[in-house]
C-alpha cells in the first residue's frame, strides 16, 4: 500500500514528538532537525560498531527494536495496529494477514523514517520548525 503524504506527515510528526533525551547530558535541541541530529548521535555512539558490520538501516531496525531510552515509539502489537489504522497505513477492516505485514515490517519502516528525516528528504519547514 502506497501512502500518502497525509500519512508520511503523522508518522515524522510521531517519531518527532518521540525523541526524548531526559537523563542525557546533551545540549538542548532547537529545531527538530537538532532533535534528529541528537537522536543519531546517540544512536551512533551506543552501536556505532553494529553500522559497521551491517549497515545503518538494519542497525537503526535492531536498535529501535531494543527499545533504547532515548525514543518512546509504540513497541505493543496492539498499539502498533492502532495506529497504523489512525493514520491510514492499514485499513479499519484489515486482516490477521494485513496486521501481520504492518507488525513484521515496523521496526524498518521507522528506521526508514528517521533516516529520510535525517538526510532531510522531508518537508524542510517540519525540520526547522522550534521546539
């Protein structure tokens, strides 16, 4: 299912708000794109040494399904359904095999989204907006 830019939006939006560096000592972010930033950095210096033996993208995926403290993103199946249903990525009268699809893709397709926003392949005024 392609998605639309409606859906794109709800779900940088999302990851966005979930960034959350309490207990960190970091400086304060400013704009959401210092929020990205923050989290890579984090990101890089916990398993900077996973990047290397298989690549960014799949080390985000591991990384996020580890629920690191420094993003508070759905982990339960439940939740991760719902959601997917609110913002339009899988229909209200889905399927086990539909659901099943969304849960088995989900910690790359947010890898992938906090990729796009890190490279700035979004909407630019979503990364300079304040915080």
């Amino acid at each position: 299912m392609r998605l639309s830019q409606k859906t794109h939006d709800l779900y940088n939006n999302y990851l966005l708000q979930s960034l959350d560096f309490d207990g960190f000592d970091l400086p304060k972010a400013k704009t959401n794109k210092d929020l990205i930033n923050l989290f890579f950095g984090v990101f890089n210096s916990e398993v900077g040494y996973n990047i290397a033996r298989i690549g960014e993208y799949k080390a985000l995926a591991e990384y996020l399904s580890g629920l690191p403290s420094c993003i508070n993103i759905d982990f339960d199946n439940h939740l991760i359904i719902e959601r997917a249903k609110k913002y339009g990525s899988l229909k209200p009268c889905a399927n086990e095999s539909d659901e099943d699809k969304i849960l088995d893709n989900y910690w790359h397709f947010m890898a992938n989204k906090l990729i796009v926003l890190k490279n700035g392949h979004i909407n630019k005024k979503l990364l300079n907006k304040e915080v």
